[in-house]
C-alpha cells in the first residue's frame, strides 16, 4: 500500500479558509483529506495555461493545488469561491 500525500496548505490558502463558516470548513478539509490519498480523483480538473495545477470543486467553492510526484506532496495554492478563484 502506498503512503498518502503530506498536504501543505500555504499561508494565503489558509487565511482564506480561516474566513469561512464551520460546515464549509469541514467540507474543504474532507477533500483535502481525500486529496491526500487520491491526488487526481476523477473530478479533478487541470488548469488551462499552468504547469502541474489543478482544481476540485467543493460546492461553488474550488480548491487550487500542485503535485509533487517525487517527495509526494501536495500543496494547496488557493481556496477562493468559483468567481474569485482563478483570479
């Protein structure tokens, strides 16, 4: 059996998901879980014009991250509404 990814959520990541109410909070931190043992599920989506980042939904919410196959870490780059997101 495979060891799960490490995911590192940097600072502005999670500053933003500070702001957010408990029942998101515990939404997005069950997909992080998940993301830690399936980096790619099959809902995930890359992201058009970046290297080795990708995107899954929670809700109107999205969670942008990158992959790093070699030390298997995942980091979380941004956690944002759909409409802000990709900004």
């Amino acid at each position: 059996m495979t060891r799960p990814y490490a995911v590192i959520i940097l600072p502005r990541a999670q500053k933003s998901f500070e702001r957010f109410d408990r029942v998101l909070r515990l939404r997005i931190q069950a997909a992080l879980e998940l993301l830690a043992e399936h980096p790619r599920p099959p809902r995930s989506t890359p992201l058009v014009g970046s290297t080795n980042v990708y995107r899954v939904r929670v809700g109107d919410y999205r969670i942008l991250y990158s992959i790093d196959e070699e030390i298997r870490i995942i980091e979380i780059r941004k956690v944002a509404h759909r409409r802000e997101a990709y900004r």
